[in-house]
C-alpha cells in the first residue's frame, strides 16, 4: 500500500530517526530548563515513545487529516510538522502563536493549521472529541481520518469505551493509538487492565479491527499505522493499534520510579531503546554507516538547542490577557420581525421544535442528537419529533445512553466551525456523567486555544419540578452551570423567548447549555404566544421587564417567572405594585436591567426553584449589595427551594418547592419592610 511503500526507502527511514532523535534531545533540554527555572516547572519525557508517534506524525496528511495526540506524544507533534521553537515556547509558558499562548501545560498540543485540537490533562477525554471528529468527516465525505492517542491507563476511562462503541456502529475513520508502556504512573498494567492489554476487550466491538506490535519496531509500527490508515479512507471502519513500548524516564519530574521500579525492570525497559534499534536496523539491514547516523544526531541536537534558545527569548504572555477568549465574540442580531401581538399561539415546545427546524432548512450543517430524539418519538417530550423525517437520519439521530458521549461527540463535531450540533440530555439531572467534558472540555478549548479553537454547541437538558418527576427528575441545575467560566446559559419562559433564544444559541460560536423547564412545556397561560417569524432572534443578555412596578422588584427565571406574574397581577388589585424581571440568559447576565429597577423600586426578591445555597440568587444578591446598595430601602431577600432533594409525593414536592403562597407571603413581608 501507498502509506507503507514510502516508508521502506532509506531516506524516509533517516528521515523518522532524525525526528526520534529531535523529540528525545528536547526531551533532555526540556528536563535541564526545569532545573533552570526558565519559566517551566513539570515536565513529561516521551522517550521509548518516539518510534511510534513520529510515524504515525509522518504518515498523516498534515493540515488535512486530523490529530488529537495525549500528552505523552510529542514524537507526534514532531512528526506531524510542529515548529520546535514553538514547542519549547509552550514549555516555558511564554506568548506563542500556536499551542495556547502560555494557558495551558507544556505537552498539551493545540494547532489549527495543523489540525491538532486543543487538548486536556483530563485522562482519555480526546477519545470522544476524536469520534465526533470522524462523525463530522464521514457526513462530509471526505477521506480524512482521525488519529488520536493516549496511554494504556487511558483505556480504564469510560470514555475510551464510549468511543469504540460509537466508532464501531457508525464505522468511522477513526485511529485509536494506545501507546502501552506498561505503567499507568506507578500502577502497572496488570493492576490497571484485566489481561494486561485492551485487545481483546476491543475485539468485541463489532467492525473495530484491532492491532497488537511491538511499537519499537520501524517496520511493524508502519505496516500497522498503513493499514489503519488505509481502512479509515476507504470507510471501512476505526482501528485500535495498541504499540507496547518502554517508558525510558518517569512519568513526570516530580515522579520517583524507584519508588515502583525495580534496577532489574529499569535495565530490561532500556535494552528496547527504539532509537537504539532503530539505529541497528538501519545499519544492517539498510547499509548505513554509523558515521551517518552520528551527522544526524549532531544535526538534530544542535536544531534542539536553537530552538529553545529562541523559545527562551520569547516574551510570557501580557499581563492582562488572563481574562480574555473566555468567549469567542459574537455580535448577535436583533430581532429582524417583530413578535405578532395576535396570532395563533403556540407553546414552548412547539416553539422550539419550529426554531430547530427552521435553523435546519437554513444550515445543512446543523444536526440535532441525543437520546430517543430521532424518527417518530422525536425525544421523552416529542421536542425534535419530524426532524429525522424531514432532514433524515445524518441530521437527527439517536445515541447510546450515555452522556459523555453525547457532549463529548457535539465538542469534536463543531471544532471544524461548520457542524453546529444541538444535543439533548433527556433530562438535566442526568448531565453528572457527562460533566467532564461540559465543565473541563466544552466550556475552555476557546480559552485554552487562546481564541485558536471554538466549540459552537448547543446542550439542550428539560429541568425544574412541579412533575412529580422525585429525585432524578426535578433538579434545578444552573446554579453549577453558571459557575463554570465558558459556559452560556439560557432559560426562556414563553414560546416566543424559546424560539428567538434558541436560534441565537444555534448562531452563538461559543457552548450554550439551554434549559426548558418540563412543567412550562405546554403550559398555555402566560407560555403560549404568537409565533414570531423565522427571522426573529433574542439576543442574550437582555432581562425582560415582564411586568413593571414600584413597590417591589423581583428578579427571576423559568418556572418562578409565571409564578411571579400570576401573584404580582393578584397584588395589584390590592395596590401593590410589583415589578417582574425575567432574566433569560444568566450568563451573560443583565445586570443593568436589575439594577435600573432596584433604583426605582427600592427592594429587591430573588426567587428561584433550586435550593437556596449557593444558588444563582446568591449571586445576584452580592452584585446587587456591591453595586446599588445606596438604593436599596431594606435587605435584599430569596426565596428558594429547601436545600434538599426534591421528593416524589406530591405534597412533599410541594413543600420543598416555592409555592404561590409563599412568594405571596414573602412580596407582603418586603412591601411591608
């Protein structure tokens, strides 16, 4: 095969053995530096590992295939065409053009010409970025594949297993390289993995073909890296390779080996040096002389030491720069119509079904997954029902049950900037299991790319009470979700807000998690409105005055909006004036709007359903006391959900959750203050 041919030839061998020496002397350097106290402090040697990710570098279309190497590939970064100075400059934390700018650890590869996606110190994460990766390349279809590596203690995450089931069902051109040195840090691999390998495990998965070599073997290593690659093109399928090779150093400068290793273990791992096999094969069985090998060396070692003494003489990122690309900028557009004030009305979840289908028509690039979200059910609350039928299976489909996939795929899908993934939780509650790609993927890849990568994904998740929904089903999430820098949320409280608020989430370049409370679904008084045109959008961070007022401002969202009108409208009739304030969007948040009414009101309540600690109105609460406190006639008060669970029986639900009496008693209690 092609792949493989090329590589047989002496020059392309000495070619990948000058890079093997180039990534183990920065190696070396890159320790010394620390001693140096040049401006890094934790370094991770790659050495034994070098055969295996220069070839797999050399063997990729770079710029046109796609890489998402773990940290212990840098013979990858090498071999794919990463510049050394900058490599060295991300190892010093200084202000490089690729690779992060000084935000993220040294070994952590980000490079856009390159295709290299931004990645994480999170264990086995890229895994799912890589297979939506492919996903998005196949429903394109291209011939690109997708490699993407990692250790054997990698392969005990969930996430590694959630990928070659998704990868093996939509035979995607996805290479998994699993670079088996043996050690998971200090725990070895038959602590780690029953068997000691993955293979086998592997094998079960339907359409995965499996490689097992000796990962310090030149010829194995290209035969097998070949094969895969070969696969991947002709869509035939993902292929895991799994590469032993020795780990020649610790895992990190601050790891002891010792500690773990025995003298004995040490001298075995190093008589299967690949360079220095490498080195013989190519001497016997290529007729290189020594002398040859030797001009090499001096040649790559002296390229090392150029090119960290430019990266030393780089400058450390501005001061002041910290704060900035946690957003991609985004200037949304305003409403282009106007909200019909008559009409037929329509409820938020046709609202929504209606936004996503218009979105649809206008972007091919959009796609809409999750579970049970696709063909006739069209999700647990018939939210994307018809969207299979009319843009069929490759726009709206169905995923395992599994929420790290879910959020995992959308992140790799829309790094490209043409897929706009809009994905379902079924219900907010169960989001925990995909968090990790949430919270520590989706929500920093802009920031940790220094604006290089953007992940325009649109998380939809049903929340909130007042079901009889029990623990699992009635959770109130956003207090978490505004926490996390990166992170937009949204929760509308009218058909109208839910169709303008969601295609701005579809256009907005950044991940948007959008709430829709279950109870307001079809809920028709106050909910139901006139359907504004397929033209109209919300933007974010504009509160709406639902009701205005006087004597009282209450700040609130979802759920808690209906009530707070219905009982502001029954006060009235009493001569108390109570201004309503939905929020919208909690992040970004309309302080202005809260602000401007605490001035004229003089009192502020903050009601919301989650419980009450360290839920968003404590936030809200603080920015009010810090930022108009001399307009305040009186303390600001909340009126939350029980710090608890929230239980199944109805009146139990009822207790733990804000009822219309109590935010009456409490608007009474304030006015009177």
């Amino acid at each position: 095969m092609a792949e493989t041919q090329a590589f047989t030839t002496s020059e392309k061998a000495l070619q990948v053995l000058k890079l093997m020496y180039t990534s183990r002397f920065a190696d070396q350097k890159m320790a010394k530096l620390v001693k140096q106290n040049k401006g890094g402090t934790f370094q991770l040697s790659s050495a034994g590992h070098e055969l295996v990710g220069v070839v797999c570098g050399q063997m990729l279309k770079a710029g046109s295939d796609w890489g998402l190497p773990y940290y212990r590939d840098q013979g990858f970064a090498v071999g794919l065409g990463c510049e050394l100075s900058e490599l060295f400059g991300v190892f010093l934390g200084r202000a490089t053009k690729n690779h992060s700018g000084g935000r993220m650890m040294p070994h952590h590869y980000s490079h856009k010409d390159l295709r290299i996606v931004c990645q994480s110190s999170v264990v086995g994460s890229q895994f799912l970025h890589a297979t939506g990766r492919a996903w998005a390349n196949k429903n394109l279809n291209t011939d690109e594949v997708v490699y993407v590596s990692g250790g054997d203690g990698s392969t005990s995450q969930g996430d590694f297993h959630e990928s070659l089931n998704f990868a093996a069902i939509h035979k995607l051109p996805v290479i998994f390289v699993i670079q088996n040195n043996g050690w998971a840090i200090s725990v070895p691999a038959h602590e780690q993995t029953a068997g000691g390998t993955i293979a086998d495990v592997a094998r079960g998965y339907e359409g995965m073909a499996v490689a097992e070599v000796d990962g310090t073997d030149y010829v194995a290593m290209t035969d097998a890296m070949g094969e895969a690659i070969r696969r991947g093109r002709a869509s035939e399928g993902p292929t895991v390779l799994i590469a032993h090779v020795p780990r020649l150093a610790a895992h990190s400068n601050s790891d002891d080996p010792k500690k773990y290793q025995s003298a004995e273990m040490v001298e075995e791992e190093t008589l299967r040096d690949p360079i220095e096999r490498f080195e013989r094969w190519l001497i016997e069985e290529k007729g290189h002389d020594a002398s040859e090998l030797e001009a090499l060396r001096e040649s790559a070692h002296a390229a090392v030491e150029k090119a960290a003494k430019e990266a030393d003489a780089l400058p450390f990122p501005e001061k002041g720069s910290s704060s900035q690309n946690v957003f991609a900028p985004f200037e949304p557009t305003s409403s282009l119509s106007e909200i019909p004030a008559e009409g037929e009305k329509v409820g938020i979840m046709d609202a929504i079904n209606h936004a996503l289908a218009e979105e649809m028509a206008l972007d091919p690039n959009v796609v809409v997954f999750g579970q049970d979200v696709a063909h006739g059910k069209g999700g647990v609350f018939g939210i994307t029902r018809g969207l299979t039928e009319k843009y069929g299976k490759n726009r709206c489909f169905n995923t395992p049950l599994a929420e790290s996939t879910i959020v995992g795929l959308a992140i790799g899908m829309s790094v490209d900037g043409l897929h706009k993934p809009v994905a379902e939780v079924q219900f907010a509650d169960y989001v925990w299991t995909g968090i990790n790609q949430l919270f520590n993927e989706a929500s920093s890849i802009h920031y940790r790319s220094n604006g290089e990568w953007q992940v325009p994904i649109v998380m939809r998740m049903p929340y909130g009470g007042y079901i009889q929904g029990g623990p699992y089903h009635s959770q109130s999430i956003e207090g978490f979700l505004t926490h996390c820098p990166g992170l937009k949320v949204v929760i509308p409280s009218n058909a109208a807000d839910a169709k303008g608020l969601m295609k701005t989430a579809i256009r907005d370049p950044n991940p948007v998690v959008f709430l829709e409370h279950k109870a307001l679904y079809r809920q028709q008084k106050f909910c139901a409105r006139p359907e504004p045109s397929k033209e109209y959008m919300l933007p974010f961070g504009e509160a709406n005055v639902v009701r205005e007022g006087t004597d009282l401002t209450i700040v609130c969202w979802g759920m808690m909006v209906v009530m707070a009108w219905e009982v502001a409208e029954k006060l009235a009739k009493e001569g108390i004036s109570v201004e309503v304030i939905d929020l919208r969007t909690l992040v970004p948040l309309d302080s202005a709007t809260i602000i401007s009414s605490v001035q004229k009101t003089g009192k502020l309540l903050v009601a919301h359903e989650a419980p009450r600690n360290c839920g968003f109105g404590a936030e809200i609460a603080a920015r009010i006391a810090e930022e108009a406190f001399e307009y305040l006639d009186g303390p600001v008060h909340r009126l939350c959900g029980f710090d608890s669970a929230v239980p199944y029986s109805k009146p139990l639900e009822n207790e733990v959750l804000p009822q219309p009496s109590d935010l009456e008693a409490e608007i009474r209690r304030q006015v009177r203050y």
